[in-house]
C-alpha cells in the first residue's frame, strides 16, 4: 500500500529536512546532499526511499539529477490524515 511507504520515508529525519528543502523549490541531488554529513551512498538510499513512496521525483539535467517535491502526494497524505483524525460526534462512528 503507497500509504505505508510514504509513512516509512516520513519516519526518518533526514527525509523529513529533504522534503522541507524540496519545498522550497527542486533542488540537485548534490545541492542537498550539502546539507547533511553523509555519504553518497545513503543519500541515495534516501532518495529511493522517498522516490519509492512518490514523494518526490527527479529528472536528468546534465551530470546531474534535479529534484522536485511531488505535491498530489502530499495532498493525498494530509487528506488521509486529517480523515483519520477527524472527530465525529460521541456515538456516531464511520
């Protein structure tokens, strides 16, 4: 279920601060990994995750791999969240 996989990239920290940089418009693999004091190897393994989960997606441009923040997902995942939390009147349930 896609749901699980984007609640498993949401899990991490590191995935959370990408996702927040992304927001802020699309962004090169290298400019992120900038960012943060790991290897090249796991920050593809980050990039997966949440490619995988269809958070985010990416696009060849040159040598490099540009990425942007996929907002229907996004979207989706704020609408089933706020269904889950959604309070209904004592005695009603969906």
């Amino acid at each position: 279920m896609r749901n699980d996989q984007v609640f498993k990239a949401l899990a991490d920290p590191t995935r959370r601060k990408i996702l927040r940089m992304l927001g802020r418009g699309e962004m090169s693999a290298g400019e992120i990994a900038e960012s943060f004091p790991i290897t090249g190897p796991s920050m593809s393994h980050h990039f997966s995750v949440l490619k995988s989960a269809d958070l985010i997606s990416g696009r060849r441009d040159g040598q490099q791999i540009v990425y942007s923040l996929n907002t229907t997902v996004i979207q989706d995942l704020m609408t089933v969240l706020l269904d889950t939390f959604k309070q209904e009147p004592i005695g009603e349930e969906s």
